[in-house]
C-alpha cells in the first residue's frame, strides 16, 4: 500500500467520523504520510507534531472501539471505508 492510498485511507476515516479537521502525529515514515496528506487534500488544515505516535494511534483505536491496528483494518473493511481492491 503506498503512502496516497494511505492518505485517502485517513480522509475517509475522517470523513466517516463526521470530523471537519483530521488530527495527526506522526514520525519517520509518518513524516512522509503527513506530506502525501497534505498533497492530496490542501483544503484541510494539517498540523504535524513528531512523535506521540503511540498515544495517538491508541486513542483513535479507543474511539472506534477496537485495541489492535489488524482490528481498525477490519473495522474499515467492515464498514465500507475500503474495498478488497483497494
């Protein structure tokens, strides 16, 4: 998967949460996602703060109700945010 399929990936599980904004830390690679983000989707607002991954990462699996990213995958399958032929 590459980092625009990502980023879109973040605008639909954004969008599907109803959010005008998307909140997003990242690092190394993440650094990179951020970019590909900013790139396809300039009309929203985008701040990047290295580190804080973790954090981040748990509280988005917390507001979806799952505790693993293999069970926040399935929850996008599950709920049509991504297709198999994605």
């Amino acid at each position: 998967m590459d980092t625009a399929t990502q980023a879109r990936d973040m605008d639909a599980i954004r969008a599907a949460q109803d959010e005008e904004k998307i909140s997003y830390f990242g690092n190394s690679h993440g650094g990179v996602l951020g970019a590909s983000y900013a790139r396809l989707f300039p009309q929203r607002e985008l701040v990047i703060a290295a580190g804080s991954v973790k954090i981040h990462v748990s509280h988005v699996l917390a507001k979806i109700g799952v505790r693993t990213r293999v069970q926040a995958a399935i929850y996008a399958y599950r709920s049509g945010l991504v297709s198999p032929d994605e």
